[in-house]
C-alpha cells in the first residue's frame, strides 16, 4: 500500500450491495453542466471490480485505499499527466459514487480527489478532465503570479473569491478584474457573474486584479486631475462632493448635469456603497452592457473622494459619445437631453428585470382611478425595476376626451421629470438705433415694445410714434462689422432679429420711396486705404479695410455722378467730416488725371438706370442693348421704392441659421438682378482712356503725365470722352476720399477694380467711399462719428417678467386639444380625433426634477424665454395638484427641498451651463462653474437663467452630518455672474456690439 490511510473508512456493505450501487449510479447517472465527476484509476478500478465480484472480503485482490499515484506527473505538486485516455487511464464517476467508495476504503494520504465538472460545450456536454490553468497576480504587484486551475463552467466570480483569498485582498476594497493574453493586451471581465467558458479564458493567460485608489481612481487608467501644485497631489483632503469639472471643449451642459446628479444623496450613496456591482445588467439589449452605470460610478468615486479640485470627465464623455452618436465631438448641447439619456442609460444598465415579458395596455373602462393606476404602475415595475425608477419615477393621469362621441380614455403612465411650460407673453422690446436724415443729428437709441409675431413694418410704426417720422420713411438693417449683414423688408417677421443684433432704423427721403420718384437709396460703406499695396490680389491694388457705420443716403437720380456724389456724401457727413481749408487746394495740373476720372459718372440713368455724366450722354458711344436696357429698367424700379431695394438680400431664415461672426453678407447677392453699364471695347479706345478709379491709390494715376496722354490721337469715342482743358492752371480743393462700387461685403469685385467692360451691383447699390490714411487722421473725427443720444424710452427701466413656479404648474395641468400633427385615434369613431388632453399628478418620486421649457419652437417663432421663475428653496407644495390619496384617506407627503439647479445663460445658439447644488454632507449651497467651485448664497439660486430644478421630497431628506463651513459666504464670496468660464461655449456666432458712445 502505497501511503497510510486517509481517516478511518466507514464499514463498508456486502460486496454485491456495493457493487450493484456503484454499478448504477455509473450506468445511469447523465452528464449535466455544472455537476461534479471524479477521476479514478483504471488499476484500482479494476481490482476493484474484481474483489466484490469474487463476494469474497478475505480476497487477495482487495484494492486497498484509493490511489490515482500513476495519475500524476509527480508527488510533489500532483499535477495530472498529459495525454491521459478515459477508460484506458482513468474512468470517470459522478460524485455520488467517488463518496461511497471514500467512505469504504479511504484515499491515500495527501492526495487531492481529482474532481472534474462537466461542461457544456458548443457541440457537446462532456466532463472537462483538464481545467484551465490560471496566471494570477495584482496589479500592484506584478511579480508575485500564482498558478490555479478553474472549470470552464467557473464563474468569474469564483475566481476574483480566490483572489481575494490567495492575495490576502480585504472584503471591503472595490476590486476589479483584467485579462491578458499572451500578446499582451488586456480586457476588462465586466460580468464576474459569467463562465470561464463564455469569457473566453484559456491556459496561460493571466487574470490582473487591482484595486481601486482612496481618491476613486484605478491604477490602469488614473485619469487626469486639476491641482494647484505638484505637491499637493496626495495632501490635499477637501469636502467630499465639492469638486470641478473640467471642460474638455463646449461640455459645460454635461458637466452641469453630472453636478446636479452628484448632489442627489440617494443616487450618489448608491453609488458610493458600491450598490450597483450586484445590479449591473449585461445582457439587456437596452442597454449599454454597463458601460455608463460602470463610467458614470467613476466620475462620482472621484468627485466624493474629496482628493481633487477638479475631475476630467474624459472616459465619461468617450461612454455617452459611443452609445449615443448625438453628443459626439464637442459642440453644445442641451443639459436636459444629456440628462434624459444619462438616467435611461443608468436605468437600463442597472435593471434588475433581466428578461422583460411583453405586457398589454388597459384602458380604465370606467374602472376606478386607484385600481387603474396600481395595475399601471405593477406593470410598469414587472418591465422597469431599478433604482433610478426607485427615485426618479412618478405616475400622471392622462385624460383624452373626443369632441365628438365625447368618449373619455383614462390612461395611467409613469415619467422621469416634469416638462412644464412658461407663459408666453405675446409682446416684445427691442433696442433700435434711429439715423435721422438731419445730417447734423446724432443717432438715437430707442427701446420700442413690439408685438413678438410681428413684423418689421411693426417696428417702424412703433418708432413712428416716438420719432414723428412716417413708417414709410423708414427702411430697418442690421449692421455688423461696419458693413450691413441684412437690409430687411417690411413684411419679414420680427423673429428674424435676434436680441443681440445690431439693427439701425435710417429715414429716407419721400422721393426715395414713392413709386415714380426720381431718388435711388444708396448704401454706403467707409473704407480706409492701407499704406501697402496688396500684391497678392494680382493686380497691386492697395488693401483696404471697413470702420465706421454704414449709412442709407437717398439721392437724386439727376446728380450720380462722381462729382455729385461727392458733395452730396460730404454734406451728409459733415458732422463729423471737417471740410478742407482753402491753404488745402492744389494745382488741377497736378489732379489732371484725377479730375478727369471725377468728371466721369458713377451711374448711368438712361431708361430710369444708371448713367454717366453729361458730356457723355452726347457723346456717340454706344450704349447698352435692348436686353440690358431692360434689365436696367427692372432694376431701377426697385430703386424707386425703398421697400423693394433688398430684392437681392438672402431669405431671412438662411441670413438667421447662419453664425454671423466671420462671416460675410455676400450670400447676399446670389438673387440680386444686375444693373450694368457697357464701355467701349478696349481695343478701340485710345491708350490714353484712364481706367475708372477703384481701390487702387489714385495718386498713382496722378502721377503720369498729362501730356502723354494728349499725345496719344484719340478716337472719336474717346474724344468726346476728354474733359476741357483750361489755358491756366487752376486751384481747387483736393478730395478727401474716392468713390468706388462695392458689392454688398464692402469689395470691390474684379470687373469693378480693374476697368472691365460692366459695372455689377445687386438691386440695392452699395458704395464705398475710399479715405488715404493721413487724410483720414486730419478730416475724420472718430470720436464724434461715434456719438449717440439716448431717447427718454431707454431711461424707463425694462422689467423682467416674474411668474411662480405654481403657475407653470398649473399651465402643465391645464385643458389643451391636441395638434393638427399629433391626432388621437378614437376607438368609437374609428378615426383619428383633435381631442382634447388633459395631465394630472398622481403620485411623486422621492427626487423630483423639473424642467423649465424656456427654448420655445413653433411654426413661426424660436426663442429663449428669460423670465424668472419664483421657485421655492423650502416646502414646495403638490397637495393642491396631487390625486392620489393613501389608504387613509391623508395626503401622501408632497412637500420638497430644493437640492440643485442646472443654468443655462445665453441664447439659442450659444450659450454657457453652470449650476448650483446643495452639499449633502454639510448643507452648503455651492455654484459649480465648470472646473471652479465657489461657495454661494441662497438668494443668489433664483434667476432667470434656471433651466432644470431638482426637489427632495421631504420625509427623504437626511439632515446633514457636518457643520456648514463657518463664515463661508463672507469669507469666500461666489462668482455667479453670467460671465462664461474660459471654455465660454459660444459659437463662431458671438454677440456683436456697437461702439458708439453716449451724450
């Protein structure tokens, strides 16, 4: 006998009883997965065989004690040998009969039972005669590796258990598992709850355990962190739940809405206590394979470490951009959308419904309301069963009635948050400036109140009455960047101009806008040449570059040309354009050349168009065909009536979709009919023809001599075209700016730079006047052109409008009847019915969250409401709207405490989130902006930029276990100001002002 015996052996029965027993439990004992089966060797078994076969006890070939020794490779570490063959080396017995046998004859010493489970396989269910070997190590010490063998029908969790054991590991440290391959990368085992098998663990590879860091980071992936110094990376110990986010780039919306959901005490404890690891919902096709509940615990492990000022919630953001492709990249996003996905997210991952059954709707049928709604709500929770419905989820009463079989269809469905709308008022102020045709008046602001679903023709009659000018004289633009982005019509809605814009009201002439006047509203633009020429443009033109404001001048049809212009945009300028003194005037030899381009006209008039000047009206030149002639006719009608001078503007919905910052009104002009004006053909006209001046210095033309270009015979187009010399020189004033044909950005385009056969403008004609640097520093009084008055309207301060959160309440539950595109399907009529609908509160989550509807979108309007909500810090009452009541007959405690608010300051298109949030542990109140915390004042909470409210219900609350820090509010005052953080999340449409300054 190889070894002593392992313990006394029980008495064993008669051979045949044993024999018969053992016999069965082998012939008819099936392979399940999961059961256990011992390996015997084949010698003792057989010997065994043989003695109870005999019925003889005194037998010689009594087996003895159990021994696999031929079994193993060696008796030192009994690992079994490779190459083993069933029923040649080995049989196998299922557990029951490996007992009986120990308990009649004992095993050899020190040797362990070769138990063996059975596995199921893709294509069979066998016994797994060799397990997997295992590596296994801690991430903190990845030298120390133990060797340990597992089943495949193994839980991951088995193995993290004799981790913890074999590591020495303390039950109470959050631990996660890796598993690395040979060629070294690693993954994460998630799902401790599934099989070796299905992880797809094999022998040699190597299971990592780590553990989790006292400041909530793993080892594997420590994230970034926000310290002062270096230093104090593990000294600094703050209040727990105070701590920053970093923006990583216009995701100050998710990171508002993380600080309000760290600062719920019943989701973040839950988090904290490690509750969610036994919860996490892998297989639900819903879900995110607990992903976001595993991302989300980080940032929160981190936030309530009280080790960081500020957490980068990168891998977070990395998680909600995966699974939901909307709030990929980084462009700004609405808090409440990140919020509703993040709690159905979390409510999926950690659903502890594993296999939702398919429930049908009833409808109430008369039956009572309490019955209804707790069938409602057992239905609901028989699919839905997870914390965040256990603090989030409340029941409404939903009421439809058809206008016309009256039927009335009571429905009963659960909800995360309440979407209240606000009162709309129906009227609107606006800020305008007014440019009087007084050229001597200042520009004057105006506050004008307007109906909201106007239009401009409103505007004007409403700075009518305060101006005394006609509506019709008005014509209304917005100006950016020294130039007009739109010139609107008088039938465009108001909803066009936003808030920001920069809109200016100029007064015309009644000859402007009368059908058969004879005036064309110029715009006009100020540019200022630069001292270099621009070579790049390939025609050496010199640069030149917009400043001031704009204007609208109306002109005499009669007086276009250069000359006339001139002094018509001189006079118009004079306040803040000095006049040049006669010590001024030059030589006209010396603007010879000059003279002769001012002589020229800037537009032709010829068939209500645009002409040249008077000498070349009788000159033989050929004009412009039939077909042109036409087009000049169209155009120039526009002309007369000011209303029809933007023909050639942009859609007023593109000109607002669009981000106005860097970018150019030359979309402008993509419709705009062209006016234009033929010249002779280049080769017949004389080399002496001087091109029309443009951006180009004019004193370069000066420049060449006059007798050349005499000397030159000229043709007898061009011959008509010389002005008269006269016999003695002259003296004249010299001009203090050129005037050039623009386009609507304020360029000149090629055909108008470089002389080309056509004159192109849009339907409204815009003209800049050209200013040389020195000439603009002597003339041009900047400070004065930026002057404005302040009418008596802007003096009256503008009050906010103020609703109560009650009120918002009551419009939530109010009678509406449904729209046109949202029908109701009613099972009387058997057709789709405009019923009327009606919402009701049946009962409360223990954390309520209410959001304020402050983006408005309808058929006709898009805007931001800023009225401020009055909502309540303390004792927020639902009685009055609450249905449900408890067995009793008492109300059911509706009474909340607000706990965090998510802001949104800015408008529509940009804008910047922060929030205020309650400390569970000591009761303070801090505003969180991005990456800085500060501490902050209950009468600072309410403004009118609260956008989500988050209410605790009363009989929840826990009082806080810390003191408020003393003297916090005096010592430390919060910044809660609309100002932005450096990750200010405005887009390239940021809010122009006017630089002008007030009398």
């Amino acid at each position: 006998m190889a070894g002593s015996a392992d313990g006394a052996a029980a008495e064993p029965p008669g051979l045949e009883t044993q024999r018969r027993e053992v016999e069965g439990l082998v012939q008819n004992h099936h392979l399940r997965a999961g059961d256990s089966w011992y390996l015997l060797d084949k010698r003792w078994y057989e010997l065994w065989k043989e003695y109870v076969e005999t019925g003889d006890q005194n037998s010689s070939s009594f087996p003895g004690h159990i021994d696999n020794t031929e079994l193993f490779e060696d008796l030192e570490s009994y690992h079994l040998r490779d190459g083993l063959v069933e029923n040649e080396d080995f049989v196998l017995i299922p557990a029951e009969a490996w007992h009986k046998l120990l308990s009649w004859y004992g095993r050899v010493a020190d040797q362990s039972p070769l138990e063996r489970k059975v596995v199921d396989l893709p294509s069979t269910v066998k016994v797994e005669v060799y397990p997997v070997e295992i590596f296994l190590c801690l991430h903190s010490d990845m030298e120390n590796v133990l060797t340990e063998k597992f089943s495949r029908a193994d839980s991951i969790f088995v193995i993290q258990k004799a981790m913890r054991r074999l590591f020495e590991v303390p039950e109470t440290a959050e631990t996660r598992l890796w598993m690395k391959s040979s060629d070294t990368t690693c993954e994460r085992l998630r799902n401790v709850h599934i099989s070796v098998l299905e992880s797809c663990l094999s022998s040699g590879m190597t299971v990592i355990m780590e553990m989790r860091n006292t400041d909530g980071t793993w080892p594997s992936s420590r994230p970034q962190i926000m310290r002062n110094s270096m230093d104090e990376q593990d000294s600094y110990h703050g209040q727990p739940g105070v701590c920053g986010l970093t923006n990583l780039g216009n995701t100050c919306f998710m990171n508002s809405a993380l600080q309000c959901l760290s600062n719920t005490p019943p989701l973040t404890e839950y988090f904290l206590r490690n509750g969610y690891l036994e919860e996490l919902n892998f297989t639900n096709p819903l879900g995110m394979k607990g992903e976001i509940a595993e991302a989300y615990a980080d940032v929160i492990k981190q936030m309530w470490s009280g080790r960081h000022y500020s957490v980068v919630p990168r891998i977070f953001k990395t998680k909600v951009g995966h699974f939901a492709s909307q709030f990929l990249g980084y462009q700004q996003h609405d808090s409440q959308e990140l919020l509703s996905f993040l709690l159905d997210g979390l409510h999926e991952d950690l659903n502890r419904v594993k296999n939702k059954e398919y429930i049908e709707l009833r409808d109430a049928d008369g039956r009572p309301d309490q019955a209804v709604a707790e069938e409602a709500w057992r239905n609901h929770r028989r699919r839905n069963d997870s914390v965040i419905v256990d603090i989030f989820h409340g029941l409404f009463k939903s009421t439809l009635v058809c206008p016309e079989c009256h039927k009335v269809s009571v429905t009963f469905d659960p909800f995360c948050y309440l979407s209240v709308p606000l009162p709309v008022s129906k009227d609107r102020v606006m800020e305008v400036f007014f440019v009087s045709l007084d050229p001597a008046a200042k520009p004057i602001q105006y506050r004008l109140v307007v109906p909201k679903a106007g239009k401009v023709s409103d505007l004007c009659l409403a700075l009518s009455q305060l101006t005394n000018v006609s509506a019709s004289q008005m014509i209304v633009a917005d100006v950016f960047n020294h130039r007009f982005y739109k010139i609107y019509q008088s039938d465009e809605s108001l909803s066009c101009i936003l808030d920001r814009d920069d809109i200016f009201v100029y007064e015309l002439s009644k000859g402007s806008i009368e059908e058969d006047g004879d005036e064309v509203v110029l715009a006009l633009y100020l540019r200022e040449r630069s001292h270099y020429r621009d070579y790049g443009s390939g025609n050496s033109n010199y640069g030149t570059s917009l400043f001031g404001h704009p204007l609208l001048i109306s002109t005499p049809r009669s007086l276009c040309s250069r000359e006339s212009l001139y002094h018509h945009f001189l006079q118009r300028l004079a306040r803040y354009v000095r006049q040049p003194d006669p010590s001024e005037e030059v030589d006209e030899e010396e603007e010879a050349d000059d003279d002769d381009d001012e002589e020229e006209e800037l537009y032709k008039t010829q068939t209500n168009g645009v002409s040249d000047d008077d000498d070349e009206e009788e000159s033989d030149e050929p004009g412009p065909s039939k077909r042109d002639g036409d087009g000049q006719a169209e155009g120039s009608e526009s002309e007369v009536n000011h209303a029809n001078n933007v023909t050639g503007q942009e859609d007023s919905a593109v000109a607002n979709s669009r981000r106005k910052k860097g970018h150019t009104a030359e979309d402008g002009e993509a419709a705009a009919a062209t006016v234009s004006k033929e010249l002779p053909d280049a080769s017949d006209r004389p080399q002496a023809a001087r091109q029309q001046p443009s951006e180009e210095d004019e004193e370069g033309e000066e420049e060449e001599d006059i007798d050349k270009d005499e000397a030159t015979p000229p043709s007898p187009q061009s011959s008509e075209r010389q002005p008269k010399r006269k016999c003695c020189p002259a003296k004249r004033s010299k001009l203090l700016f050129s005037i050039q044909a623009v386009n609507s950005n304020g360029t000149t385009e090629r055909g108008m730079a470089d002389g080309g056969s056509t004159f192109s403008f849009s339907s409204q004609p815009y003209v800049a006047i050209d200013w040389d640097p020195d000439m603009k520093k002597k003339h041009y009084n900047e400070n004065e052109a930026e002057k404005y008055m302040k009418d008596r309207s802007m003096e009256i301060p503008h009050q906010q409008a103020r609703v109560d959160l009650q009120q918002c309440i009551e419009l939530f539950t109010t009678v509406e009847t449904l729209e046109e595109e949202n029908p109701w399907y009613c099972p009387l009529c058997k057709k789709h019915q405009l019923a009327t609908k009606k919402l009701d509160l049946w009962s409360l989550p223990e954390v309520l969250i209410i959001h304020l509807k402050r983006f408005s979108y309808t058929k006709y309007s898009r805007e931001k409401l800023d009225t401020i909500v009055d909502f309540p810090l303390r004792d927020l009452d639902f009685s009055q709207f609450l249905l449900r009541k408890t067995d009793s007959d008492r109300e059911p405690p509706s009474r909340y405490d607000l706990m965090a608010v998510s802001n949104h300051y800015g408008g529509l298109r940009d804008g910047h989130y922060t929030s205020y949030a309650r400390n569970k542990d000591n009761g303070q109140w801090y505003y969180f902006d991005d990456s800085k915390v500060t501490y902050a004042r209950e009468e600072q909470i309410v403004t009118n930029a609260a956008y989500l409210l988050f209410y605790q219900r009363q009989d929840k609350i826990r009082q806080p276990i810390l003191p408020a820090p003393s003297d916090s509010c005096s010592s430390s005052p919060p910044v809660a100001s609309t100002t932005p953080s450096p990750f200010c999340d405005k887009v390239d449409g940021a809010s122009s002002s006017v630089n002008m300054e007030t009398d």
